[in-house]
C-alpha cells in the first residue's frame, strides 16, 4: 500500500507521468495535490484516494463509472477530468488545476460576497447544472467547498458523480463530513427519497446565502437536528440578499414540483441582476498558505523543474527579492510609459474572449471602458451564450470608449418540429433524428381512444434551435376501471354496472348461507381491484344455502343407514340404543330439510 501521510505522497509519480508537486488540501474522500503532468506539460491536480476508499470494491466500481461520466463532461464552468487510474492501490483522479481557491477558502477567510458577486456564482453554477442536468447527471452534493476558482474568477464546479459513488461505499466518513454536506442538503435527500436536478437547485440555494451572510439556513449543532429543520421548511431569504433573495427562496421551496429548474432558476437570476449593481472582482482565496512545493529534480521524467513552473498566483504568494527589483524597475518603466500617453486616449489589450460565457466576457471588458454590441448569429455546434470571437481580435490593442464587437451564438439555427401525429414512440423518436432533434422527457397519459405506444402530443411545436430535446406525451390505452363492490345485487343490476365501465359480466352460481339466493355474492377480481377497460369480469351469483332433505332410515340398520346418509351428503352423528338393532326413529326427522355436511342423530331398539 502506498503511503498515506500527504507529506510523504510530495514528489511521488503516479501513472508514470503525474509527479506529485505540492499538498493543497485533504478532503472527505481524498488528498489533493498539485502535481506535474509531464506527457501535456501542464500543472493539474490530483485527487489520491483515501485507502479506506481504496479496498472498497463496491465504490471502485461506482467511482469508475462516475468517473468516466464525469470526463465526459465538458463545460466552461465545470472542472474538467483528464484522467484516471490506479497505481499501487492507490486510484486517483486527475482534474484540471484551480488556482482560484473555492468558495469555501473564501468563506473561512472571513469573505463575504456581495449580493452581486454571489448572483454572477449562482448564474455560473446555474449554467453548469443545466448542462449536466441534460445529459442525465445530478450532482447531488453542491456546497461551497465544490465550486471552485480559475485565476481569473470564473468558477468551476467539482466532484461530479463523486456523492453518488461516496453513497455506495461501505465506509465510514471523517468526522464532520456528513454534516458538511447535510448543511445543504434538499428535503427530499433527508427523506430519503429520489432525487433529481431540482436538489442541486434547492443546495445551490443554501450557499448562496451563506456565501452573502455566512450564516448556513436551519444549520444546527447535530446532524438530525441539522436534517430534520429542512422538512417542510421553504428557505428564507435574508434581507442582505437585497434582489437575489426571490431568486433562492423559489430554488429553496422545499416541495420539488414548485422548485425551478436549472434554465427556469438562471433566468430567475438574470432577471435579478438587472436590478444589481455590477460585481466586483471575487476575493479569490489562491492555494493555501502552507504550499510546499517539491524541489528535487525531475528531469528524468521529462517533467518541469519546481522553478520552471511556479504555484499559480494568489495574494499570498510572497515573492524573492529578485522579483521585487524586477517589479520595481518595470514600475519606474510603466509611470515613464503613462507620462507620455497622458494626452491621448489610454488603450488596452483586448483579452482572448473566445468560448467564454457572454457574462464573463462583460466582466473581462468592464476594466477596458469601451461599448459592446452583441450579435447573435445561429452557429451549430457552438453553446448558446458563448463568445465565438470578437472584434477587435484578442491580443489587439483597443482604446477607451471604442465599440468591441461580440459574437455570441444563439446556438444551432431553427428547425421545423416535424408533425408527430399519430406515430409510435420509436416512429417519433426517428422522425425527431432526421430533423436534427432529441427526444426530451416522455410522459404517459390516459386515453379512451389511442392505443397505447401512440403519440398523443409533443413540445415545443412549431421553430426550435437545432438539438433541442422535445417532450412527447404517449398514451398508455384507456385508464384502468376500479371495480366497484356488487355484492348484494341482482346479476342484471350488476351486468348494469359493469357495462358502464366498460367491463364484461360473465356469470356463475354458487351456495351462499350468508347471500339470499339471486342476489351477488363478490367478483373475481374482486372489488378494488383494477381492471383493463374490455375485460371480463365474474360475477358470483348465490344459489341461496346448499340444503338436503334427511332421508328415511326407519327399519334399516346402522351400517345400512350409514351409507343412505353418506349418499344424501349427510353422516350420522350418535347411535343411542344397541348398535346392532334396528333403527326406528332419527333426529332430525326423515322429510327435514338440512345443510349439505349435517349428521344425523339415529335411535335403535
């Protein structure tokens, strides 16, 4: 087993290429490290399993796959995973480099965002979520401490599909970490029940406002009392959310049908940043202080020196003296520089904008003081909401208080949705294809008139962005009949009832002692039990009590009267006089009308 002390891990290689630079952090399931990948080149970090996880077959498997699902993933503001694998009992995950910090840093170092701030994250993450949401993956564990930083502020959310493995995996967590998540976890996750996208909604709710307050809604000093405040309980928003507090209290209603969805949530929030201010700079928390970077060489694996490829920038990073002459001399350089220009019109570098989000691309030009205009052409293959280019080109100069283009796509261009009218299932789902669209959600309703497996509507109709997912509505036949109890009535007034239902009457008689005879005695399926519409159903009619008459034994003998009343479907009971006498009286008497099964009683003389 490799070692499991995070001083030990630093400068250890995994997979041959990922060498092991700096300890960033430790957390429920795994180290972190930033490492070196020497085949690409680049810094990325490492997540290192825990061993406990490590022997844990079942989560294995689940981390697998999640994993794969997870690198399949491929978003501006989710953090991307390169790779994965296994080396010396030890998995690991290798995911790309956040020099940025998360919000949870940020939150420990006494930062509190502002309303604005915190709308840009939630409008980020909202962006993100719809995205995965499509492609059928829930998070499942959306808290401060996975959504993370780039160096420039835009966020990244982490540990796709890693709950859902943690869930299946036959440990026991450290402690706290169940109440690190239970602090943002959705009603329904606390009852056990299923969940969909809508609990990442209701927890991207939670930290918003505790990214503004610092304060987490119903949080608790034990984890039950922790659980049990978010049952039934809608959030409330406080006042220092100012426009954003609508916004989460409709993401923190704990009924899920009244919880938006990721698109509906981020158009809540645009709609809020309306009335906002503009937001400034995030104040990024940068790795931790204790960063300690490995300095042996590395050369023989063709990975870059400590000194080649420095810790990413953070306001912490305390620079060498070297550094600070360098800075200082291009100080001097730079006041020079602005002495000269200050009579004409102050010019900037235009930032590469290409596949960032047009939320993004703004904050990136706010610091530039020139105008937008956005254009939105249709370009397939392009994410709605992403720049495709600008003019002027990056890397361009630009000056103050000129117009900067901006191409954002609209997505794929319109389509016609085809007329779905009667086709199957499978016969829409191909006719969808051929047009340049998906299948979206399918739900099935009853209907009197159309078999089932048919098409009963679609939506969107009409012009669509191409690859949209349109939602079908199927039939699944007419609606069961319940049927109703019948006991007690005539069969013709039963045959009556079932009629109505569309059900068919099928009849049989049976002795009742109970039931008068003509009258119904139950159904097969009995009553409150469903039935498909057309179906027979049996209708029990009662042929009153099975009686038989005794028959006269008088003069015969006990042996001979045994049988006459075993043929009648009666016995004898007691023999009262010599059992090899003849019998001259019974009891009932001969002519008596009695239950199917009686004995009768017989005297001798």
């Amino acid at each position: 087993m490799a070692p499991t002390r995070m001083a030990d891990q630093v400068g250890r290689v995994l997979g041959g290429r990922y060498r092991l630079r700096a300890a960033l952090g430790t957390g429920a399931s795994a180290q972190v490290f930033l490492a070196d990948d020497a085949a690409l080149g680049r810094q990325v970090a490492v997540k290192v399993l825990h061993p406990a996880l490590a022997g844990d077959n079942t989560f294995l498997r689940r981390f697998q796959a999640e994993a794969r699902a997870a690198a399949g993933l491929t978003h501006p503001h989710i953090m991307a995973v390169y790779d994965w694998g296994d080396d010396e009992d030890s998995p690991y995950l290798v995911c790309e480099y956040l020099a940025g910090g998360s919000l949870r840093a940020m939150l420990d170092d006494g930062h509190r965002l502002t309303p604005s701030q915190a709308l840009l994250v939630g409008l980020e993450a909202a962006h993100a979520l719809h995205y995965a949401h499509g492609r059928g993956i829930v998070h499942r564990d959306i808290k401060p401490g996975n959504l993370l930083f780039d160096a420039d502020g835009r966020l990244r959310i982490a540990d796709f599909g890693m709950a859902r493995a943690l869930a299946e995996a036959a440990w026991t967590e450290p402690a706290g970490a169940l109440l690190g998540t239970a602090r943002y976890a959705a009603p329904e996750q606390v009852k056990g029940e299923s969940v969909d996208g809508r609990a990442d909604l209701y927890s991207l709710s939670v930290t918003l406002i505790e990214a503004v307050t610092g304060e987490v809604p119903f949080a608790a000093d034990t984890t039950i009392a922790t659980l049990m405040g978010r049952v039934g309980n809608p959030l409330k928003a406080p006042p220092e959310l100012d426009a954003l507090g609508p916004v989460v209290e409709l993401g923190g209603r704990a009924d899920t049908d009244e919880r938006p969805d990721a698109v509906a949530f981020a158009r809540a929030l645009d709609a809020a940043a309306r009335q906002l201010p503009a937001p400034e700079p995030l104040p990024l928390s940068g790795p931790p202080d204790d960063l300690t970077v490995v300095t042996e060489d590395a050369t023989e694996l063709g990975l870059p020196s400590s000194g080649q490829t420095p810790v990413a920038a953070g306001r912490r990073r305390r620079w060498p003296l070297s550094f600070l002459i360098v800075a200082l001399v291009l100080a001097v350089a730079g006041t020079a520089y602005a002495v000269t220009r200050a009579s004409s019109t102050p010019t900037h570098r235009m930032p590469a904008l290409q596949a960032k989000t047009e939320s993004d691309a703004q904050t990136l030009l706010r610091p530039l003081k020139v105008k937008v205009t956005i254009h939105r052409p249709f370009v397939d293959g392009v994410q709605p909401g992403l720049v495709i280019d600008s003019k002027p080109a990056a890397g361009t100069d630009v000056k103050e208080h000129s117009t900067v283009v901006l191409n954002v796509s609209a997505g794929a261009p319109p389509v016609p949705v085809p007329d779905l009218t009667n086709l199957s299932k499978q016969q829409a789902t191909d006719k969808l294809v051929q047009a340049g669209l998906t299948v979206g959600d399918v739900s099935n309703a009853y209907d009197e008139q159309t078999q089932p497996g048919v098409v009963l509507d679609w939506n969107p109709k009409g012009q669509v962005p191409k690859h949209s997912a349109i939602a079908l509505a199927v039939s699944a036949g007419p609606r069961p009949r319940t049927l109703p109890s019948l006991t007690g009535k005539t069969y013709d007034q039963a045959v009556a009832a079932l009629q109505q239902l569309g059900l068919t009457a099928a009849r049989t008689d049976a002795f009742s002692d109970t039931v008068p005879k003509d009258q119904v005695i139950g159904t097969s399926p009995a009553a409150g039990a469903s039935a498909a519409r057309g179906a027979t159903v049996t209708v029990n009619v009662s042929k009153g009590p099975d009686m038989v008459p005794v028959p006269d034994v008088t003069g015969k003998s006990v042996q001979d009267a045994t049988t006459i009343m075993q043929q009648a479907g009666l016995s004898i009971g007691n023999v009262f006089g010599p059992p090899n006498k003849k019998i001259f009286v019974t009891d009932p008497a001969k002519g008596t009308q009695v239950h199917r099964g009686s004995s009768v009683n017989v005297y001798t003389k």
